[in-house]
C-alpha cells in the first residue's frame, strides 16, 4: 500500500500528479486548499449562499474530472478560479440578479430558505458587539461590491480579497494586464464612492 | 510652504504605494500633496475593508458531496494518445529528449534495412545456420528430456496405470474443463474495468 504523503509539503502541482495517479486523498487535498476561496469568490459574484455552493461544486467536478488536461506549467489555483469565474459569469449571462440581500437568497421563498442561504460570517471575530460591527461594516462593502459590474467584481476579489497578482489576474480572466487593472483602479474608485456614507 | 514635486500620483503609483513599493521621488510628493494623501487615505481604507471582509466556507460535507461525482482514473489504465502528446510536449526538455529518442529509433531502423539489402546473401547462410543450430538444439534437448522422464521410478506405474480407455477418458474430461476454467477466469480478467468512484467517507 501507498505510503500517506506529508500534505503541507507538497506543492499543488505535485498534489495533481498524486490525483492522475489515482489517489483520492489527493483529490479531497486540492478540494481542502480551494473549497474556501472558491466558494467566496462565486458567493460574492453570485450573491446567493446555494447558488454559490451549487456553482462551487460544479468547479470542482468540472476541474477534478478533467485533471489530465491541466497543464502543470501553470499554476493550479488559476486553472481553478479560471473554471470559477467562468461559471459565475456563464451564469450571470443567464440570469440577472439586481440585489444582494444579506438575509438570504432572493429566490428564497420561506423564511428557513431565507435563513439556509443567508450570508453566514465567518469567525474572525470574538465578542456579539464586533460581530454587529463587523457585520454593518462588512454588510455595507459587500453591498457595494455587489453593485460592481461584473468584471470589476472577479477583479476587485481577486486582487484584494484572494491577494493574486495583477499577471494571474490577467491569466485567470484571459484579459490584458493594462486592462486587469485599469478594472481595478475603477473597482477601487467606485467602492470608494458607494462607501462615502460611512465616514459621514 | 513649498509645493509638492512632480506630477500627481497616477494609479499605477498608488498601487505601488499600497504594496510599499513606492518610488522615493514620488513618495516625496505624496508626502507634500494634499490632495494625493487623501486620495492615498480612501484607497488604504478600502483595502483594509476588503482585507477584512468575513472568511467563508460552503456547508459540511462539500468534499464529499463533489467526490460523488468524480470518477477516478485508473492507474493500471493505458493512457490515451492525447495524455500522452500533451505529457510529451510538457516542457521544452521532454520535447527534446523525445525527438532523439524518435530519431535514434528512426536511424537505427533504416541502417539496418539498408545493411540487409546490401548483405543478402550473408543474411541467408546467417539463417540456414541459425534454423541448423536451432533444431539439432531442439532435438537434443527432447532427447535428453525423453530419457529423464522414463528412467524416473514412477514412470512405469503411471503408464500402466493408463493403459485402460476409461482412464484416458477421465483424463481428457479434466484437461478440458480445466481449459474451459482456465478460459473463463482469463477474459474476466482481461475485462475492461468500469470507472471507479469516489466513496463517501463517513
């Protein structure tokens, strides 16, 4: 029997060759580094709790069966936002969502759907009262971002919320550099305006 | 007061300033320019708010959830020619080491066509010798075989053991069915495999 590799050590392009081989604990590996940033990005370029999750793991399915045509000269986490970004924009093409709502998703019909899709804020802070904060603070940028346009959004996100540089950026959105951040710089000046209010 | 050196920032400088990688020149200006320190105060503010905006997770059991729907390859499985292109043309030094390899094949193969058509006759007292040398080989080692066999103390009982028809019979009867056995087990095993899939784990 295989031996268990020290996960930690490996680097992903190692974990894929792991997974050709056939190794499902290399495939659950890759979907541990990439579950979290994946399902927020299509969470705030979606704005709805299940449709992310759906979409989520349509990014995984898609990319983990056709791990043979990734090509490892490349780096994995682009390959995978790649296939993310193309299925919130495929279905932001398809369907128009004007509003965010915070208390949940805006085809929820009955309150405990509203509640299973709300946005559930993760546990960086400690007391009731920094979460209140935290929550109007964040409430309000994630209203702004999603009054972005769509390109601006994957962008801003995956600057300023994901940290990827500007050259991954432009691979991972098939857009030129100078575009990639003139997008941004307008992302950052919009966001700016939107969340003027708040210093008043 | 004197007034701020050079041009305003542009966005790619506050971009630099927002990763500490700002030019001294420009970090001049934008330490005497009002109007730049404010537009440099709001970019910081959005980052720190986008930097801080809430970690996310999908609900429990997504791994599993998506497994269900991956098929694992097979590792003993032949790869297909496009797999095998792509592995090929990975790299810049693969490519290479494929193309002498292809080359030295290629090379090899054609020299000895061209020798065995300049070298005919060669070749055919080559393999007259060969066939000779083969059968005397052959016959030899039949021989020998032959008389191990028979001066083996058990080769007499079992010979006259099989001297009745009925005997014959029964033998001929298992030799078959464990030919017909040998059969069945050998395309089960050469069965193609269906996809594997992921299980779920508890």
């Amino acid at each position: 029997m295989a031996s268990t590799p020290e996960w930690a050590s490996l680097t992903d392009q190692q974990v894929v060759l792991l997974a050709r081989g056939g190794r499902e604990t290399a495939y659950r590996e890759l979907i541990r580094r990439y579950e979290r940033p994946i399902f927020a990005l299509l969470f705030r370029m979606v704005r709805d709790r299940e449709l992310a999750e759906d979409l989520s793991q349509e990014t995984f399915v898609k990319a983990l069966n056709a791990i043979d045509s990734y090509r490892p000269e490349f780096k994995f986490s682009s390959w995978i936002f790649k296939i993310a970004n193309n299925a919130a924009i495929d279905h932001l093409r398809r369907r128009e969502l004007d509003t965010l709502s915070l208390d949940g998703s805006p085809h929820a019909e009955t309150p405990e759907a509203m509640q299973a899709t709300a946005l559930q804020i993760g546990a960086r802070q400690e007391s009731p009262l920094d979460a209140v904060e935290a929550k109007e603070l964040g409430g309000a940028i994630e209203v702004a971002i999603g009054r972005l346009r769509p390109e601006y959004r994957s962008c801003i996100l995956l600057r300023h919320v994901e940290g990827r540089a500007y050259e991954e950026i432009a691979e991972i959105l098939n857009l030129p550099l100078g575009t990639v951040k003139t997008y941004i710089h307008r992302a950052r000046n919009e966001l700016r305006l939107l969340l003027a209010h708040l210093k008043e | 007061m004197n007034p701020a050196p050079g041009p305003h920032l542009s966005a790619d400088d506050f971009d630099a300033w927002l990763s500490g990688a700002l030019a001294p020149d420009t970090g001049e200006h934008l330490d005497r320019c009002p109007e730049c320190q404010e537009r440099a105060d709001g970019e910081r503010e959005i980052v720190a708010m986008l930097d801080s905006l809430s970690l996310m997770s999908p609900t429990p059991g997504f791994a599993d959830r998506v497994m269900l729907s991956v098929a694992l390859p097979d590792p003993f499985a032949l790869r297909t020619l496009g797999s095998f292109r792509q592995r090929v043309l990975a790299t810049p030094q693969a490519a290479a080491l494929a193309a002498t390899i292809a080359v030295l094949i290629v090379g090899s193969m054609t020299a000895s066509i061209v020798w065995s058509l300049g070298h005919q006759q060669t070749l055919a007292a080559m393999g007259s010798w060969l066939t000779t040398e083969a059968w005397n080989a052959g016959w030899i080692a039949l021989r020998g075989t032959a008389s191990t066999l028979i001066e083996q103390p058990w080769y007499t009982a079992l010979r006259s053991s099989l001297d009745h028809p009925a005997r014959w019979a029964m033998l001929s009867a298992f030799a078959s069915l464990a030919y017909v056995m040998g059969v069945v087990a050998l395309r089960r095993l050469l069965a193609l495999p269906a996809p594997r899939m992921a299980h779920v784990h508890p």
